[in-house]
C-alpha cells in the first residue's frame, strides 16, 4: 500500500520532467513556433519564428533583433507578434501559433482586456487572428521549441530581419531534425 502512495506521489513530478517534443500540425493548418529573449543591459532583445506544415516541412523561416524592449515579457509578445504578420504577409489560412511564453499564451487566450504593460500588444495580436480562417494559441515547453529558441538566439546577431523560405538556417538544423525525428517515430 505504502508503494502505490509512493508511486502516486512521483507520477505527476515524473511527467513534469519528461522531454517534450514538437508535434506537427493536422491537415493544412499551419505551425508557427516563436520565441523571444531580452537583454536587460540593452534593453533590447531579438526573435525567431519558423513555419511548418503537417508533415513537418519548413514553408519558412525568421529572425531578428529587438529594439527598445522593456522585459521578457515585452520581447515574447514582439516575437509573437512578428510571427503573426509574417503569417498574414505569407498568406498563411489556418494557423496555430505556439511558443514556450506561457503567460503570453493565457493571455492571448483570455477572453477579458487586457490592462498589463503589454496589453497593447496582446489586444493586437487577438487583432490579427481576423485576418485567418482559423487562428490558435498553444504553449508547448521550451524543450519543444527548440527551432524557435535557436532562431531568437541568431537574432540578436543581426542587424535586422532576415527570412528564408522552405529552409532554416545552419544554425537551427539540429533542432529541426531533432523535430522531424520525433514526429517519424510516433
């Protein structure tokens, strides 16, 4: 009796601590993962996105850096909000958008205003999902998003925007394939 307690009390903590991995998207909804970081001495930060499909090819890809950021709340919104009009621009139709933010995630789902300092951003970018046929918001963890999390880190090298189209960089290859690992074994 006193095992099974036992077990009972590991279990949650276990699945706490098991590696999650990026799961592709079903039919021809589009997958956006972002990320975003910050860098309080500047006060600026960058970003990251790549888009895939169901089978989990990469229709394309982003990053850049941030200017005038506040905080890490800030620089994730931004991500998540360039990660949408780059959507928009590519004439993506349904999408989800997913990043690791997980207070930007509930927020963006919340039906209420939102009254924080970046509120603004959150009301855009409930905003913009009128431009698709279908838009979500899910959260996965960091570990999930490792194309995103790469993509975000090379930003903050460059001196501006930069896309690829049906590619990522270098740089984000091991994460990707790590990714289409994951999806081919299920």
């Amino acid at each position: 009796m006193e095992f099974q307690w036992c077990q009972q009390a590991v279990t949650p903590l276990t699945a706490f601590l098991e590696k999650v991995t990026w799961q592709a998207p079903i039919g021809d909804v589009v997958k956006i993962n972002f990320d975003g970081s910050f860098r309080s001495s500047s006060l600026s930060g960058s970003f990251g996105a790549v888009a895939r499909d169901c089978e989990g090819q990469v229709l394309g890809a982003m990053a850049g850096p941030l200017f005038m950021v506040c905080d890490s709340f800030a620089a994730e919104a931004l991500a998540a909000l360039k990660a949408m009009v780059w959507a928009r621009d590519m004439r993506f139709i349904d999408i989800i958008l997913e990043g690791d933010a997980l207070s930007i995630i509930w927020k963006v789902n919340s039906p209420t205003h939102d009254l924080s300092p970046i509120g603004p951003y959150i009301e855009e970018l409930k905003l913009y999902c009128s431009f698709f046929h279908s838009c979500k918001f899910s959260h996965i963890k960091r570990d999930g998003n490792a194309v995103g999390n790469s993509l975000a880190k090379y930003g903050s090298s460059l001196p501006a925007n930069v896309f690829w189209m049906e590619e990522v960089p270098s740089l984000a290859m091991d994460a990707l394939l790590n990714d289409c690992n994951a999806c081919h074994m299920e």
